[in-house]
C-alpha cells in the first residue's frame, strides 16, 4: 500500500458521534435578514459596568462584517466608543434617542426599550 492511500485512510472515519470536526457543513448559518425585517431594541443600561451607562442594541439577524461596519457608524456620529459583544452593539453613553434615528434613517425597525 502506498503512504498516500495510508494516509487518506487515516483520515476516515466510517461513524464518529463526538469529535471536533471544523467541517463547513457544520458551521451555524448566520442569517443576513434586510434592515427592513429586523426588529430591534434599543436600551440604556448600567448593569455589570460599574456604574457606567451603556446604550445596547439587540437583536441583530447580521454577520459579525455588517455589524462591525454599523458600530463604526454608530461611534461616529455619537461621537463616543462602543463595540459588538455577542451578536450586540454597545455605544458608550446614553444616547437612545440619537441612536433611535440613525437606525430607523438606515431602514432598521427599532423601539426604545425599558425606562
């Protein structure tokens, strides 16, 4: 047997029910929804950041690319930091409001949401 035909039969496997297979086929979809179809909140909070108000905006149908371009947006025009934490945008500040209008002028359903 040649080490060419060896090795390829290494990498078989006939019934394998756990295992770290990085295959594509197994990889989440992510669905890339229009801004149109997505409905969003949009809320100041204070909880677990020591004091400090943070404007989150949840529930995001985008990949990780849109959403880092839309944070970069976001920043811009408050003119403060944030980032993307967990398929959520996180503005530094209180700026529901400001961050209400730039969503609905880009074509996002958004709602302020809690007090």
């Amino acid at each position: 047997m040649s080490s060419s035909k060896q090795n390829s039969s290494k990498n078989q496997f006939v019934y394998r029910e756990f295992g770290n297979d990085n295959s594509p086929a197994l990889e989440r979809a992510i669905p890339e929804l229009p801004p149109a179809q997505q409905n969003l909140r949009v809320q100041a909070t204070r909880s677990g950041r020591k004091g400090k108000t943070v404007t989150v905006i949840t529930g995001f149908q985008s990949k990780p690319e849109t959403l880092q371009t839309l944070v970069k947006e976001l920043k811009t025009q408050c003119g403060t930091g944030g980032t993307v934490k967990d398929n959520e945008v996180e503005i530094q500040g209180e700026h529901k409001q400001k961050i209400l209008e730039i969503l609905t002028k880009l074509g996002y359903k958004a709602k302020i949401s809690g007090g």
